[in-house]
C-alpha cells in the first residue's frame, strides 16, 4: 500500500511532510506534492504533519479523491525527488481548505 497527496495540496505545497519522510518518495511539482507509490514503504508519518489534511492512505482515499492514486504514480516519474521542507506557496493559506482545485494543478 502507499499514502497518497490529493487535491487539498494544489496550490498550498506544504512540505511539513517531505521533512519526516524516511524514504525520499516525495516529489515536487510547481504547485502540488505526489508520493511515488513505489518507493513509500507505508510508515504513515506524513499523514499527520500535513497542515492541509490533503495525505491519505490509498486503502482510505475519499471516493471522488481515487483518481489522484494513479495522479500521483504519474508525476512522481517526471517530477524530481524533495528531501528537504521548504517554505509553502505565497497564498497557501488562502488556498487550503478550497475545492475543485484539480484544474489549477500545474504539471
């Protein structure tokens, strides 16, 4: 199984979950994180740290959040590896709890 970013990410990019991460699976678009399905080795430790509640685990995907499993195997072989936390987007804040967000993700 494999924890999953879903669209409550687009346009906020906290990485308060890249930071306790003890795998490096996560990877960094312009305006989204994705977890790389392959590499996450199921610790659940990202969860939690996500100010954005937007991590779930792919067993427990809300329904109309199920697309963003297969979203976040794809961008994770383009996008590159984040290691590291960094400071989350200018308007994060304004941004975190609003929906329909998908069509602002940017690849």
């Amino acid at each position: 199984m494999t924890y999953v970013v879903t669209e409550n990410c687009i346009r906020c990019k906290y990485t308060d979950c890249v930071e306790v991460c003890p795998v490096d699976c996560f990877h960094e678009g312009p305006n989204f994180l994705v977890i790389d399905p392959v590499e996450c080795i199921d610790c659940s430790l990202c969860a939690p740290e996500c100010p954005a509640d937007a991590i779930y685990a792919a067993d427990e995907l809300p329904p109309d959040q199920a697309h963003f499993l297969d979203l976040n195997a794809e961008l994770a072989q383009v996008w590159p590896v984040i290691a590291e936390a960094r400071l989350p987007l200018g308007e994060a804040d304004l941004w975190v709890d609003r929906g329909e967000k998908l069509q602002y993700l940017e690849r």
